[in-house]
C-alpha cells in the first residue's frame, strides 16, 4: 500500500480528483487529494511559491505519511518536485502528469516565450490573481462540453505569486525516483508529442520514467481510470 498526495494544476483543487481518488481507493492505497492555498475552499488565503511548498510539506507531516507518491499535475509539477525533496525517506516516487518541473532560481513563467510578461501583467489587472480561463481555452483537449463546464465551474482565480516567485531546490531533481506522464493526443502537433526540453534531460537520468496517455492536459476529467492505472503502475515501478 501507497499514500498517494494529488495535487492539482493551476485554478483548480482537491475536487479535480473526485473520479481519480476511489480508483486508487479501490485498488487498496490511501489518498490524500490537496488544495493548495488560495484555490477552492481556500480562496482568500495569501499565497507564494513557498508556501505552496509548504502545503505539501506540512499535509504529509500532518498524516505521519510514509511510502507516498506525490502526483503533481501541470502548474503543481513545481512545487511537488521541491517537496518531494524536503519529505525525505518519505517518498516512493514523484509523478508529474503533464506538468512544469522546478528549476532552481526560476518560475513558472520563467520559460513563457515572453518571459511571462503578459502573465504578470494579467496578475496585475486582476488584483494579484491569475484570472479563470474561458471555456474556449480547453477545446481540442479530449474534454466533453459538460466536463468542460465542471473544469470553468469548479476553478478559481490562482494567486499570482505562486506563478512568479522562484523554486528553491536543494539538489539535482535528476536524483528523484519520478515518473513523467506525457498527455499526447493522437494526432498531435510533434512539438506536443514530446517532453519539454528540461523534462527530456531528466528523463536521461536512470531514476526518471516516461509515460505517454493518449489525452489532453486534463486527464482527471477526460481520462479519470486510464490516468489511475498509468499513476497504479507508476507507484510499483
């Protein structure tokens, strides 16, 4: 048996894993879905990158958890990996669903073409928040029309520092026992069949596993089972 601590992309929270969770249940692990601060029911909580951090630092203290695999996917990538550092001998393995991955010094926005500029410039004119995207933002990625309207109904305006602040790692990712899952349509533009450029160098290292779903950037909601058997054999790897 595993703990599993799922964490959820920008604007969402804990709810994202609703068809996840009983899936893993099912199967014997315990599971911990987070919201971080200042989404969902934690709206109106101040947030930075580190106590993002935090969140997932203090919820595997909190439950005394051993064996756990932490699943981060896309904006949540970066602070699973730091954390997954700071829990110790308490991890099995960090999986990262189609997802950023920290580097030392450097935000989420870091790699944006534009340095992030018009993010930041978003955040400002939204009251330090990153505001929720139109449902127009999600078409082409697998989802029905009435999983798309969960995704808009559910989500909140995500605190802007979290996206801007840098990540604070104390060694090479490279040395975490990690499992990259690339979501890839059939059909998809090469450029979005293949693993970024720094996931692509970790995935070099022998401690790194790359898995492909043929899904959109949402799998919780288009492809809740495949993506719990895809996260079921990654915590046996």
């Amino acid at each position: 048996m595993v703990n599993f601590v799922l964490v959820a992309g920008a604007r969402l929270g804990a709810w994202a894993w609703d068809e996840v969770a009983p899936c893993l249940r099912a199967a014997g692990h315990s599971v911990y879905p987070l919201t971080l601060s200042g989404l969902a029911d934690k709206r109106g909580v101040p947030a930075g990158q580190a106590t993002h951090v935090q969140d997932i630092v203090a919820e595997v203290e909190r439950q005394d958890l051993r064996d756990v695999v932490l699943v981060g996917h896309s904006y949540s990538g970066i602070p699973v990996g730091q954390a997954a550092e700071r829990i110790g001998d308490r991890l099995a393995r960090a999986v990262f669903v189609d997802s950023n991955v920290p580097t030392d010094g450097k935000s989420f926005v870091s790699a944006w073409p534009d340095g992030g500029a018009a993010v930041k410039a978003s955040i400002a004119e939204n009251g330090g928040f990153w505001p929720l995207a139109p449902a127009s933002h999600y078409d082409g990625e697998g989802l029905t029309d009435e999983q798309i309207a969960r995704i808009v109904r559910g989500s909140t305006p995500h605190p802007g520092a979290t996206l801007t602040e840098p990540a604070v790692l104390a060694g090479p990712l490279s040395e975490l026992p990690a499992t990259y899952v690339l979501c890839a349509l059939a059909g998809a533009a090469p450029e979005d069949a293949e693993p970024d450029e720094d996931v692509a160098e970790l995935l070099g290292s022998k401690n790194w596993r790359l898995i492909t779903m043929d899904s959109g950037h949402w799998p919780m909601f288009s492809q809740p089972r495949e993506l719990a058997r895809v996260l079921l054999d990654a915590a046996v790897e």
